[in-house]
C-alpha cells in the first residue's frame, strides 16, 4: 500500500507539474516576446496548436488558463496598437521639423546674404538698391515669424487649446467680407475671383476670426499653387442641416497621394518661393478650425483641371439672425 500511495502521489505530482508548469512556461514565452518588443505574436504557431483544438477551443491542459490567454490577447492588441500609435507620432514630428527647419532655411540663407553683403563693405549701394534689401529682408523676416505663429497655433489646435467665442454669423455676409478682401488686394495679381451664393441665406454658429483665418489658408493656397490667370470659385449651397462652402479652381490640380495628404500632415510646408510642391501648415490649420465648427472637409480634385475643397459646417438651429 505504501508503494501504492507513493506512485499515486508521484503520478497525481508530475500530471500537476504538466497541467501548471506548461502553461506557465508558455507564458514565460510570450513575455519574453513581449520584452522584445514582439506584440503582435503572442503564440507561436506551434504553440497555438498545443494550446487550441481545430475548432478554436483551449485544450483541456490549458482551460483553466482560458481567461489568462484571452487577457494576454487583449493586452498584445492594445500594445501593439499603441507602438503604431507612437511610430506614426514619431514619424509626424520628423516630418514637421523637417519641413520647418526646410522653410527656415530658405529665408535665413536670403538673410545671411545680404548680410554678409552689406558688412563685406565692397560694394556701394545706392538708395534704389537698400531700399530693395530693406524690403527683401522684411519679407523674410516677416514669413519666418508667420511661419513660428502657424507651428504653435497648429499645436494648440491639435491639443484643443484654443477656445471659439461663437455666435450666430450670415455666411453670405461673412463670405463676401473676404473675396472683397482678396479681390482689392493690389498684391495679388492675374488671379479672378468670383463669388456664387446660394438662393437661401444661411446662419451658423461660429466665432468670425477663426472662420476668416480657415478661408483665408484656403485661398491663399488655392493662388499660391497655380499659375496666372486662374478662376478661383468661393460658392455656397444649402444640403439638409449643413451649408457647404466651396472654394474651386481652374488651376493644376491634385494627383491621389497629395489629396489624401492635404490635411493630414506637414506634407511638404509652405516655401518663400511661388510655386511649391504640398500645402504646408495652413491646409492643416484650416481643416482643425473646421473641425472645431462641427464640420468637416472634402477635397476633390482633377489633375490639370482644377481643385474643389468643400467645407461641410451645420447649420445654425434658428436661421433668424439675432
């Protein structure tokens, strides 16, 4: 009997050793996967064979553990999805201090020259030609500042610091307020522009800096990347409870990868120079301030034909102005 009991206890020993050691050790497994920074394999395949049945269910070895296992694919999924989270940060913050580092470059180079000009004493400047240098190192110093303010006012947008003073505007009134604004702007040459509003006048709610800030990034972008001489359209129309605000062009137009990065990103930065590839800080400014008026954006556009971005903005509950 004593030898009996012994081989009992022995056997019913090892059979817990396998049941609970196992699993263990498989865990230790996916732990030290997961150290390596592995999320997205919590079992092997061989492993996952041992663990499940053909039809999907723990073994029963490892049922005890079910719960576990499920908990370990629940934390890998949510790991895994917040290092593709942090990559995708890392590579958007690359990407901006590359562009703006790029746009900082241009001007301070512009700066550093004439400087360097203007100390060197070999040459005998005229009033003409100081009052040109004057003016150039104004205009760069200007749009670096410009640039500085667009960076921090895009942070504070993407971390919803900046607070809207709304109240009830006519967008017809508001709208016909800026394509004035651009159409008696001396600066801005061989460009047209027209203004299509809908029969209905609508109202919304908005704070009116920040709405004429959004569509001035809009249109200034609109003449900023096309040639001379293109028709820019700023139109209204009225769909169910929203009024959709349409800035288009006759201009070059947008092939598929610059539209799906219009907005999302610095996806190529605004440059001193006329014509540039990609929209810089402003297209993504303008889609934030969008999006703090309950709206969104909508690009369409044709290469060589011209580019649409529609603004979809709700409209106010009572379409009486105060």
């Amino acid at each position: 009997m004593a030898v009996s009991v012994l081989i009992a206890t022995i056997t019913f020993s090892i059979w817990n050793a396998f049941r609970y050691g196992g699993p263990l050790l498989l865990f230790t497994s996916w732990l030290g996967r997961m150290g390596s920074g592995n999320y997205s394999e919590v079992l092997t395949e061989k492993e996952r064979k041992r663990v499940f049945r053909k039809n999907g269910k723990v073994r029963l070895q490892y049922r005890l553990y079910s719960e576990v296992i499920t908990a370990f694919y629940e934390m890998a999924e949510q790991l895994s999805l917040a290092e593709k989270e942090r990559k995708q940060l890392e590579t958007t913050r690359e990407e901006w201090m590359t562009g703006i580092s790029h746009d900082l470059r241009t001007p301070l180079s512009t700066i550093q020259g004439y400087g360097h000009m203007l100390e060197s004493g070999h040459y005998n400047w005229n009033e003409e030609e100081l009052k040109e240098i004057g003016q150039t190192l104004r205009d760069k110093s200007e749009y670096m500042v410009e640039l500085v303010e667009d960076f921090s006012l895009a942070f504070k947008l993407k971390n919803n610091v900046v607070v809207l003073e709304t109240k009830k505007v006519d967008v017809h009134q508001l709208l016909q307020h800026i394509v004035l604004k651009f159409v008696n702007d001396r600066t801005i040459e061989n460009v047209h522009f027209s203004y299509v509003p809908a029969h209905l006048q609508p109202f919304i709610q908005a704070d009116p800096r920040w709405f004429e800030r959004m569509l001035d990034n809009l249109i200034f972008n609109a003449i900023k990347h096309n040639p001379k001489n293109t028709t820019i359209t700023i139109s209204t129309a009225i769909k169910s409870d929203c009024v959709l605000i349409t800035i288009q062009d006759d201009g070059i137009g947008m092939d598929e990868e610059t539209q799906k990065n219009l907005f999302d990103r610095y996806y190529r930065g605004t440059n001193t120079t006329e014509k540039t590839e990609g929209a810089g800080l402003g297209m993504s400014i303008a889609k934030a301030i969008c999006e703090l008026h309950k709206g969104h954006t909508e690009v369409r556009s044709t290469l060589h034909e011209g580019t649409a971005i529609i603004l979809h903005l709700p409209l106010s509950a009572d379409q009486q102005p105060d």
